[in-house]
C-alpha cells in the first residue's frame, strides 16, 4: 500500500528565515540519496510561515519504503544541526498507510 510520510518541523517566529533557508540549502545534501531510494513516488519540502512550520511530505510505495528515511544518514545529521540551533521536531515522524485517493478527472 502507498504511504504518506509526514514530517514537522517547528521554531520560534524570529528564527523561521534562518530555518527557511536552511531547509532550502538541505536540498543538495538530501536529493542525491534520496532519489536513489526504492519506492519513492514523490518528495515535497514546504514551509508555513504563519505556524512557523517547515514540513517534508514524500509518497512511498510501502511503509517498509518510506522507513528508509529513519536512518538516512545526511537527513538525521542535517536534523542534529537543526535542533542545536533551536528547532523542534513533532515525533513520532508519521507514516500513513493510504486508505484511498483522488486522482484529476482529466
């Protein structure tokens, strides 16, 4: 079954632009490896500024898949530098087992 994995990311108001552009920097670390993962679908990185949030979003073919990302060594060093400036990760990471979908009409 496909999976959604959902991980969230929070920091105080006054932090949210040094965090927004690290996250943007992540991006060379992380897509190497992570495009290399068996049954990634989709990866999406974004940002709620007004929650003071940044949240990955990735699609997986299995639950056994998307745990890959559980010990992805540049993800979890990458989080260690993230937390030692302040940021607040929501555990446990979720991973949801797809119940159904909606798919475009066209």
């Amino acid at each position: 079954m496909p999976t959604v994995r959902v991980s969230v990311m929070r920091c105080d108001p006054n932090q949210f632009a040094e965090f927004r552009q690290m996250m943007a920097e992540s991006l060379d670390v992380l897509a190497p490896g992570i495009r290399q993962m068996r049954g990634l679908i989709h990866f999406y990185s974004g940002e709620d500024e007004a929650s003071h949030a940044l949240a990955q979003v990735s699609l997986w073919r299995t639950l056994e898949d998307a745990k890959q990302l559980d010990t992805f060594q540049p993800m979890l060093d990458l989080g260690k530098v993230f937390t030692s400036k302040g940021a607040r990760f929501e555990r446990p990471i979720m991973n949801y087992v797809s119940s159904w979908e909606i798919v475009p009409n066209h």
